[in-house]
C-alpha cells in the first residue's frame, strides 16, 4: 500500500518519538503541527500536504499542487494552526 502525502510528511518531520500536537484537515489538505523541543523550550512547526483521488484506481495520491480554490483552504488551516500554536505556547508558560 502507498504511504499518503500526510504520513511521509510526518516522517519527514518528526523527531524521533515525536507526536503531533494538532492537525487540521480539509478534504485532501492537511495541515500538522508538530512540537520541537529545543534548548529553549518547545517549539512549533508546521507541515502541509495535498493528495487526490485518481479517478482511474480509485487510489489517493500525493501532489504538491494546489489549485487557487485549495489556497483558501490553506489559508483558514493555517489561521487554525497559528491560534493552535499560540494557545500550546500559553499552556506551556508558567502561570504569573
């Protein structure tokens, strides 16, 4: 079976036993943040994917495409994930 565009790009980014803090997703779009920890503290990423249903198999492929329909969708994922990453980074500041 063919790894999703979502799943290499978690591999890709993930350090080793990293989990995803969030992900948002609409239709084929996908958009994961993914928590670093650094010297500093955590640390937020993002990655975002794209895949499509072939209409001959049937199958869901990767693109690295987006249509100018799918950039309004990246842009209310990326609106989700920057509230997201600013409520993580409220959680992990000690209380005053």
């Amino acid at each position: 079976m063919a790894q999703s565009n979502a799943q290499r790009a978690d591999n890709e980014s993930a350090q080793p036993g990293n989990r995803p803090a969030a992900k948002f997703k609409h239709g084929g779009i996908e958009m994961t943040v993914w928590p670093n920890q650094t010297e500093s503290g955590t640390m937020f990423n993002t990655t975002i994917s794209n895949s499509y249903k072939d209409d001959k198999s049937g199958e869901w492929k990767p693109t690295s495409s987006f249509s100018p329909t799918d950039l309004l969708v990246v842009a209310e994922l990326s609106r989700q994930a920057f509230a997201e990453i600013t409520k993580l980074k409220q959680q992990g500041r000690p209380a005053k």
